[in-house]
C-alpha cells in the first residue's frame, strides 16, 4: 500500500512565491503589492483599467481617549 506523507507536499514558500502575483475574483484582476499582507497594487475590470493604482492598509495601535487617567 503507498501512502503519502507530510514530506511528500514539504517545501518552503519562500523560495517558491513568483515576482509578481495576481489574484481574481473572476471578473476583477489586481496585482499583490510585494512585502504586504494586504496591499493591493494594479487592478484591472473590464471596461475599466489602473494599472497605476495602489491602495495600502496601516495597521496601528488605537489611542483610546481618556485611557490615560
């Protein structure tokens, strides 16, 4: 009987992740911005294109008012 192992799917990602990664929600294409969780670079959607577009998201700590007294 041949089973598979864990070693048989093993490989590290980061010698595996392509240059440039795009992603689809089937009718919308948008290009990942490299060293982003979740960046969003190019995007294109029939009829429209921004191949020069980039949206960001900054994740900071939340100063809540009166939480120093």
């Amino acid at each position: 009987m041949a089973g598979y192992g864990a070693y048989d799917f093993d490989f590290d990602l980061r010698r595996r992740i392509a240059e440039t990664l795009w992603t689809t929600s089937g009718w919308s294409t948008v290009a990942l911005v490299p060293g982003t969780v979740c960046g969003v670079g190019a995007c294109f959607s029939p009829p429209y294109a921004a191949p020069q577009a980039r949206l960001s998201v900054v994740l900071a700590p939340l100063k809540i008012l009166g939480a120093d007294k």
